[in-house]
C-alpha cells in the first residue's frame, strides 16, 4: 500500500473512531456544545478555543501519567474493552480527556459567580478563583467518579478500575488531590494568560453548567440506587451551595456583566 493509501486509511480509522465516540458517549458532546456555546458568549472565541486546547491537553497528560505510575489521580487503568469502537489516545479513551475543559470552565463560572466582578482586578484576586475553581471542579468529582466506577451498570460501560480500590465508594483519596491538581493547572494557566483587555462577559451559562452536569450525575446514581453516594453528594453540594451563596452575598449581592480579565492600567488610572 502506497503511503496516501496508508494515510487515507488512519484517516479513515480516525474519523470511524471518534463517530464511535459521539455514538457511545453523546452526552459528552452535549455537554461540549453547552459549554462551546457558554464559553464563547462569555470568552470569546479564542479564549474557549485555547481553554478547550489547553484543559485536553492538561488532562490527557495526567490520564497517560496516572494510568503507568499512578501521578496525579491514583493507579488505575482502562480495560480497553471499546477499544475500535471508539477513539482512544494512547490507552486513554478520547471523551474522557475531552471532558475536562468544560467541567473546568463550569467550576471557573460557579467561582466567579462566588466571588463578583472584582476578581480579577488584583494578583490575589485571580489566585483566589483559581483555588476556589479547581477546589469546585473536585466537588463535582465526588458524585463522577463514584458513578463511573460502577459504569457496568449504567449506559457509561465499565471501562475503568483501581487495582486496589478506594476508601471513598470505590475511589481513592488520591484521585481527588489529582483533580485539584488538573483543575488549579487548567484554571491557572487561562486565568494568568487571560490579561489584556477583554470583553464583557457573565459566567451565568457556565454555572448552569456546573448544575447541569451535578443534576444529570446525580440522577443516574439514583436510578441505579446508589442512595448513600447520592445522598452524600446532594448533601455536600447542598452546603457547598449555600457557603458560595453567603459569600457573593457578603462581595457582590447580583451579578452583573463583568470582564474576564483583569483591567487595564493607564496612567489615567483603571480603564474597564
């Protein structure tokens, strides 16, 4: 076979792979187009674009990383068994990589939506939604990972497991100091590049993905009657809830537009 003709044929596997993935995993790109379309009214363009780049990348590192030495989520390793019927990179599973950057901005908009406007105006500003950022990305991995263990009974497949379990319904603590990691990473590296001027923008959408994502996980855990991890999450998320509710109250009350970065100085003073 000629080299187009073995071209023509990856391409082909390619393409073949990854309308496997949209076919097996459609809520994944449910989810993706929410936040496209979110991220884009609030960003713009090319700051969705380099957060969809960016928080990929970050997370199939950690992915490729964790699978062979254990670092940054605990051991664990995909079983492969949809390997053909979907996109995988490496031994990874491309919708799960694909994931992060949506649940990433989901949990930046629901830490803005704390936090106010003024975030961004100062260094310690920034910092701050970052932590409070990557701390809420987390929470949400308390009701995910859970759920995605016990995938074999649910639409998701089992397609991964931790040789050694975990003390957390099946999961380890470690994999949650991961997702800390994963999140200040992604979140940090948007936020500190995310400078110059920007355009108005309001992380309402983005909350309400940060709910949406919750609500659906929550729902499926119900449905296969898991109440305990259920209870637990609606329970966490319930006073997680209301702590960032008393916290806008004290900063900001309602929310208004705002920008994504932080103002410009001129010699005139802060220009918005």
């Amino acid at each position: 076979m000629t080299t187009i003709g073995l071209a023509a044929t990856g391409l082909w596997s390619i393409a073949t792979e990854l309308a496997g993935t949209f076919a097996l995993r459609p809520y994944v790109f449910g989810f993706l187009a929410f936040f496209l379309f979110a991220g884009i009214r609030d960003l713009g363009r090319a700051r969705t674009l380099a957060l969809l780049l960016w928080g990929g990348a970050v997370a199939l590192v950690a992915e490729l990383v964790s699978t062979r030495v254990g670092v940054p989520f605990g051991l664990y390793h995909y079983v492969g068994d949809t390997r053909g019927a979907e996109l995988y990179l490496g031994n990874v599973p491309f919708f799960s990589p694909l994931s992060f950057p949506f649940l990433a901005y989901a949990a930046l908009c629901r830490a803005r939506g704390a936090l106010g406007p003024a975030w961004a105006s100062t260094r310690a500003g920034r910092a701050r939604t970052v932590v409070v950022g990557g701390a809420l990305m987390m929470l949400l991995d308390l009701v995910i990972d859970p759920l995605a263990v016990r995938g074999g009974r649910w639409f998701l497949g089992h397609i991964f497991d931790y040789p050694e379990g975990g003390i957390y319904f099946g999961v380890p603590l470690s994999n949650f100091v991961g997702w800390l990691v994963v999140g200040w990473i992604t979140l940090g590296g948007l936020v500190w590049t995310a400078r110059g001027p920007s355009r108005p923008g309001s992380p309402a959408l983005g909350s309400a993905l940060y709910y949406l994502v919750l609500a659906v996980n929550l729902t499926v855990t119900l449905w296969i009657g898991e109440m305990v991890l259920a209870a637990t999450g609606i329970v966490v998320h319930a006073a997680v809830f209301l702590l960032l509710y008393s916290v806008n109250r004290v900063t900001v009350g309602r929310w208004s537009a705002e920008p994504l970065a932080a103002p410009v100085v001129t010699s005139g003073g802060p220009r918005p």
